[in-house]
C-alpha cells in the first residue's frame, strides 16, 4: 500500500524509538521522509535504513528548542523537496526527575524547552508552510504521563506534554478551515531506551511494565507508528484535534 506516496513527512527526534518506527513506516507506504535531530551520527544511520526502503530520505541536524534551528530546517525541506505534506513532532527529552521542591530551574528549563516548546516551535514554522501550499496534518507526541494521568517525580515532564495537548488542541481548531489538521498520540510504556529504569535489563523492564497494564505486555513503537500513520491518512480527514492513548489500558484502571 502507498498510502502517503508523493507526501514529504518530517519526523523531528526520528533517528530512534518510536520516531524511526514511524519514519520507517512511512517510507514503506511511499513517502519521502525528512529525519531531523541532534544527533548527526544516529541521523545518518537512521537515514541508511529509510534508503533501503526507496525514496530519497535525508536527515537534517536540528535542536528544535532553537527558533533558529526549527526555522532552517523548514526552509531546507521546503528548499529540497518543494513542500511538507506531514510532520510527526516527536522530538522530546525528560531532564529532573524526582519530588518539585527539588527540582532544579534549569533541569525544568530543559525539560519543557525539549517537550512543550520544541512543539511550539515546531507548529510554528510548519503551519506556516503548510498554510501557504493550501494544507497539511501534524502529530504532536504527549503521553499518558502527565497528559492524562500523574505519576510522582514527574512534574516537568507531566507539565509540557500536559501542555502539548492544549497547544494541539488550540492549533486544531486555529487552521482546520485552513485544510491544515493537528492532532497528537499519548504512549504509555513503550519498548524503547527511554522506558527503562536505571540498569534494567529489556527483560525485566518488559516483565515491570506487563505486571501493571491489563493488556499484559509493553508497547512496541511500530504501534504508535501505526496511529501516527492513521491520524495522516485520507481516512481520518474528518477528525480535528484528537489524541490517541496507547498504554494498553493503565488510565482505565
């Protein structure tokens, strides 16, 4: 199926996780993927992956907590392929954890720079070009953590993706008569570096994570790839500003 054929995505944090699952996917569907991050090194890898599935992908060094930087790599894509059709903005980073009396500023800094205002950013420089060639959709990453339950020791993180499904929800209704859709995906855990704790194995955080969700087993990326790649298809054209949950139940319980 070539779904997003002729479609130029931008996948910002795309180099692993859940990013390269989604950037993965939409190049097996036909698109041509642009993979920006910060990480030169796992850019170029990423990059030599999306290659074997066709297409002329290509990463750009992007900090997306930097206007200067989110506005180049815009014009790069623009300047390159002509448009942006789709971006999935999943760059983000948890810096602090541990109880808000003792979080410090700059580690809170860090952490709504990387997540809330990385997004903002992002949206920005993208609703503006895709305002200008008659449409487009974007997908924000939030989480469960925070965007829809609390967890202890989180109170930077819970605050900027909270923020990212305000700022999703505002933009949707902002430019969806401009033929520009936003919405965002809430992950719970997700079989990626980011959620394991300290030295644990794959194993023990897989067996951690499956003893606290009713489905019983930890999140694969491919499976936010797959709703990411929904919420941008022709079948969800008349759906504004919704977030899809995949935690595999938790904030049923």
């Amino acid at each position: 199926m070539d779904r997003f054929a002729d479609k130029v995505v931008l996948v910002t944090g795309g180099s692993s996780g859940i990013g390269l699952a989604t950037a993965l996917a939409f190049a097996r569907e036909g698109a041509t993927v642009v993979v920006a991050g910060r990480r030169t090194s796992e850019g170029e890898k990423a990059v030599a992956l999306l290659k074997e599935q066709g297409g002329e992908p290509s990463f750009i060094q992007t900090d997306v907590a930097i206007e200067a930087d989110v506005a180049l790599l815009v014009e790069q894509i623009v300047s390159r392929y002509g448009r942006l059709d789709i971006a999935f903005n999943n760059a983000g980073n948890v810096v602090g954890v541990g109880p808000l009396i003792e979080l410090d500023e700059a580690a809170w800094d860090a952490t709504i720079d990387g997540n809330l205002k990385g997004t903002w950013l992002s949206m920005k420089y993208e609703i503006r070009q895709m305002f200008k060639q008659g449409g487009g959709t974007i997908i924000n990453m939030s989480s469960n953590i925070g965007g829809h339950v609390a967890r202890p020791m989180m109170a930077s993180y819970a605050a900027a993706k909270a923020g990212v499904l305000a700022l999703t929800k505002t933009a949707a209704l902002e430019y969806v008569q401009s033929g520009i859709h936003v919405h965002s995906v809430s992950p719970g855990p997700i079989r990626t570096a980011l959620s394991k704790r300290g030295n644990e194995s794959d194993e023990e955080r897989d067996q951690r994570v499956a003893a606290a969700l009713p489905i019983g087993r930890i999140g694969l990326p491919e499976e936010v790839a797959n709703a990411v790649l929904w919420l941008s298809s022709p079948e969800a054209t008349f759906i504004v500003g919704h977030d899809i949950v995949l935690d595999g139940g938790f904030t049923l319980q």
